[in-house]
C-alpha cells in the first residue's frame, strides 16, 4: 500500500492516502480504546461471578 502510495498517481494518492490513514486510525483504536473498555467489561463480569457464587454458598 505504501509503494502505491508513492509512486501511484494523483488520483490514486489521495484514495490510498486516506486508505491508509483508515487504518492507522483503526489500529490506533482498536488498541488503546476498545482494549480497556473489554477489560473493564471483563473485570466486572468476573466479579459479578464471584459475587453470584458467594451468594449462593451462603445460602446453601
């Protein structure tokens, strides 16, 4: 993609160029934004098991 990017034409420069920023944009979120979300949501659901098997040895 980079290749195209240099040594394509006008037109194709600009599609590529926002090709690629597409995917750093992506890659960028993808890591640093969706990644803490899914471990919090992760992290409350292992709580919220724990909370649930404690309930239910307490109450047998």
């Amino acid at each position: 993609m980079k290749s195209v990017f240099l040594l394509g034409g006008a037109t194709i420069r600009s599609f590529t160029f926002a090709i690629l920023l597409g995917v750093v944009i992506g890659t960028y979120s993808t890591l640093f934004i969706a990644t803490p979300i899914a471990y919090e949501i992760q992290k409350r659901s292992i709580r919220k098991a724990a909370v649930s098997g404690a309930l239910k040895t307490a109450r047998t």
